[in-house]
C-alpha cells in the first residue's frame, strides 16, 4: 500500500512539474515573441534546402555519403560516411574506425563539421549514425535500454566487421573510437561502462554519467536530511541548520530546475507532441538557436538545425542511395515532422537507467571481439562480477564537457568523476563552451584535435594538445 501510494505521488509530482514545464517554456517562447511567430517564407525555404542537402541520399554532403546497414535482427540503420562499408576498400584499409552517436534532438547532422574534417576524413573510415528512431534509421517500439543498447551493440559490431576492424590478425592494428554527444553520451557512457570491448577509445561530450548522477544525488539527499534531523533534534537553534540543509540541496534543485523538458516528455503522448512542435517549433527554435553559442547563427544555420532534427520529409523518402537504397518503409513521412515521438521515447521508457538485458547473442559477440585484446579489463562485459564502482566506465574514455552547459548542473554530473574512469582516462572542461560542443564553434575545433589525438595512436598529453586550439581548457580529472 505504502508503495503504491509513493508511486502515485511519483507519478502525480512528474505529471505536475511536466505540465508546468510546457507551460514555462510556452511563456518564455510568448515572451520572446516566437511562440505566435509564423515561420517566414525564408525559414521556409531555408528548411526545405537544408533537408535536400542533408537527407537526399543520391547527394554526398562534404565527402559523406548515405548508406544503409541492416542488422541480422532485420533492423535497419541509416549513416553517412567517407567510406561503404563491406567494400574491398573499407576491409583492407589500415584505417581506424571512428563512430560518431548524436543526441536529442539531432542526428547525423550534428557532426557535419567534425565529420567533415579533411584530417579526419583522410586518416580514417567515418562514420555518423542516427540513432533508432531519429533521421533515416527505423523506430522502436519502445526505447528501453535493453532495445536500445541491444541495437546500438549490433550495428557497432555489423560495423567493426564491414571497416574490416575484426577481420585481421594480431597484427591488424585498426583502432574504433567511438564519439558521442548529449543522448548519444549517455548511450554510450553505458557501453563504455558494460560492453567495454567496443571501442578503444570513448570521447564522450555534455551527457550525464547516469551511475555517477545518481551517486552524487543521493549522497547530496543523506547528506542534507542528516542535517535536517540534527535540527529536528534541537528545535530551538533549528534555522540555521534548516537553511543549510536547503543550502546542501542546492546542487539536486538547480538539476531539477535544468530538467523540466525532461519531465515534460513524460506527459500523454499528445501533450509531447505538442510541447515539442506546438506554438510553431519554439521549444525546438530555441534549442537550436542556443547551439551556435557565440558563433554567428544565420537562416541557412537554421534551416540546417531544423533539418537535423526533422529527419527526411516526403521529398527525401522518395530518394535513393547509389546502391538503389531508400529508407526504412516504417517511417512515416504524413507528420512533416514523422520521428517526434520517438525522440521523446527515450526519456519515456527508461533508456538511460533501466537494466540492459544482454542477449546470448550479444554476450558472446562481446566476448569475441574482445578476443583478440588482452588489455581488457572487464572479461564477462557483464558489469557484475567487476571489481570497483558499480556503473563505472571500463574502457579508455575522454570525457569533453562544456562548463556552460544549461541543460546540466556540473556538481551532479562531474563530481567524483574520477573514481568512475579508468587508467588512461580524463575529464576535460571547456570553459567557454556549452552544451553543443559538436557545433558551437570554439569546442568543435577542440574535438577535431581530439579524435585526430585518439587516431594517430594517442600521442602527447590530451590536455596540452587541446590547449593548443583552446586555451582556457583544463584536464579537471584523470586516472
Ligand atoms: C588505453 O590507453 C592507453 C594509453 O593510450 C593504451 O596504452 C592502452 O592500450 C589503451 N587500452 C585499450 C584497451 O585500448
Ligand atoms: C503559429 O503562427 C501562426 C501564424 O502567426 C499563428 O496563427 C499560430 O497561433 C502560432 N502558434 C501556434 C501555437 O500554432
Ligand atoms: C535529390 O538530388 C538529386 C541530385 O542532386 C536531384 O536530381 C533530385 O531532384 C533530388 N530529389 C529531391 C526529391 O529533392
């Protein structure tokens, strides 16, 4: 009874703070004049070019080319790359293999500038994804971790295999790093943590640790209810320790102040819709135009933001890859804006948190590909047996975090950081960057120099090397 009461409270809280969060974010969009605001002919037009260049699959966009990869389990994702896979060329390469993983609400697109990097594009096999249920990749029916991971598991191992990581010998020297931003973090922070074989190396920006998270909330609630019951204690000289055990809170309030689009994706279905699309895109506008930063954000930037994030519309569904492919059937293009609720899907059906149940198939695809690697660590990839941190990562990680990030509160996310890394591993702050490092223009530089470190055999302190594009970054944490 007492547990079904709590859940009911649980429940009812949520719905609440989720409904006054839309109405929040309504008011602010009101306020700001967007909420009213028609879009332009020109914001029309913009969007309508940008989907052309992003999603039309018989177009390249800067050396990137559409491709399509069906799972053995029949699911079919979409990326783009510099190279096809399972080609005579992507097998022999002695190129790594880098994997980049957008987050909400993205797609591909958000590393056109990364991806696009002529010393990346000429020293590696590139390749961007969308994750399930956004851009060209087919949707899920429900996002929990286990189908989510279980996906993301497949293709990465369906790629190692095409980019020809685990054909070779001892001898075959070619590295995967995998690169993930905001969801795609938060995703793979999780692989990095229990299917550590993956990838050699993590570079992983501004998306929360979940183990740590909720390490860091939790001691911060002890913590602040430990003062609280000394002051009940001593009612008498009881205000100062009250003040203070809010004062402790602080950290857990300014999260939650930061997380209301997240309690907000957990209203009915309908209510999502239109707090993602309603008022003419504002909540969405909005986002993208905080993207930029500092950097200059023009129509076309827009219209290319909105595209990302929109996916292919019924002109792009019509295209064709070079290869005669075309996306998934299942999407359906009537919503001009057809993947919404799947994006919402995963802050709605337990992602990020809920137990990954590992099929047979993917234990012993892990187990194989980590072989070959007697460096590894963690030899079941089930995470239990481990020694150390529960939810720790395992494998070589560098986390990139933009310190102005609005969307997360550092003191929850960040500390204690280290006690969840890994020999090789380091925290870097980007001091002058916030959420979007992928695009705002300082950071994306910094992560360039970053991924060329981790491809050319990770030479020299990371630290110094990205000091040498951005100055005010600090090593804040390493093992
Ligand atoms: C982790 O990084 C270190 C230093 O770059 C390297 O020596 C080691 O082989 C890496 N481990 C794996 C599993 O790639
Ligand atoms: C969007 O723009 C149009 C045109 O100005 C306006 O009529 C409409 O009310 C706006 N807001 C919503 C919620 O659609
Ligand atoms: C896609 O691109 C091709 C080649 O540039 C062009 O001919 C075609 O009209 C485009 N398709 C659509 C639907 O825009």
């Amino acid at each position: 009874m007492g547990n079904f009461i709590t859940k009911a409270i649980t429940r009812l809280v949520t719905f609440a703070y989720g409904l006054y969060s839309v109405c929040l974010y309504g008011y602010l969009a009101t306020k700001r004049g967007t909420f009213f605001k028609k879009r332009t002919d020109r914001q029309n037009l913009e969007l309508q070019l940008a989907r052309d260049r992003l999603w039309n699959l018989s177009k390249d966009y800067a050396g990137l080319s559409h491709y399509f990869l069906t799972l053995p389990s029949g699911f079919k994702f979409h990326f783009v790359s510099n190279g096809a896979h399972g080609s005579p060329s992507a097998l022999t390469s002695e190129k790594p293999l880098v994997i980049f993983i957008h987050g909400f609400p993205d797609s591909w697109a958000i590393w056109r500038y990364i991806a696009t990097a002529p010393s990346l594009q000429s020293s590696a096999n590139v390749v961007a994804i969308d994750l399930p249920g956004y851009g060209g990749t087919e949707g899920l029916e429900k996002y929990t971790a286990t189908a989510v991971l279980e996906k993301l598991t497949e293709l990465i191992i369906t790629l190692r295999t095409q980019y020809g990581v685990d054909q070779g010998t001892e001898t075959n020297k070619k590295r995967v790093i995998i690169v993930a931003h905001d969801w795609g973090c938060v995703l793979s922070m999780r692989l990095a943590a229990e299917a550590p074989s993956l990838a050699h190396r993590f570079i992983l920006s501004n998306g929360p640790l979940m183990s740590l998270a909720g390490s860091n909330v939790r001691r911060i609630v002890a913590s602040a209810s430990k003062i609280f019951n000394t002051a009940l204690a001593a009612p008498l000289s009881s205000r100062t320790p009250l003040l203070q055990a809010l004062r402790t809170l602080g950290p857990v309030f300014r999260q939650l102040k930061m997380s209301g689009y997240v309690f907000a994706m957990q209203l009915p279905p309908t209510l999502v819709t239109y707090f993602l699309t309603g008022g003419n895109y504002s909540f969405m506008a909005g986002i993208h135009k905080g993207s930029h930063g500092r950097g200059e954000f023009t129509p076309s930037d827009e219209g290319t933001s909105m595209a990302s994030s929109m996916g292919p519309s019924l002109a792009e569904s019509k295209t064709q890859t070079a290869g005669g492919e075309s996306y998934p059937s299942t999407i359906k293009y009537t919503h001009n804006f057809a993947n919404v609720l799947h994006m919402a899907g995963y802050y709605r059906d337990g992602a990020s948190v809920a137990r990954w149940r590992k099929s047979v198939e993917t234990v012993a695809n892990l187990h194989s590909i980590a072989g070959g690697n007697e460096l590894r660590r963690s030899n079941s990839g089930a995470g239990l047996l481990d020694e150390g941190t529960p939810g720790a990562l395992q494998a070589n990680s560098t986390v990139f975090w933009g310190q102005k990030d609005i969307a997360l509160n550092p003191q929850i996310c960040l500390d204690g950081m280290a006690d969840y890394l890994v020999a090789d591993s380091q925290v870097v702050m980007l001091t002058e960057s916030g959420h979007f490092t992928p695009i705002e223009p300082e950071s994306r530089v910094a992560m360039v120099k970053a991924v060329e470190w981790a491809i050319h055999g990770e030479k020299g302190d990371i630290g110094a090397v990205i000091q040498e594009c951005y100055p005010s970054a600090k090593v804040i944490a390493r093992r």
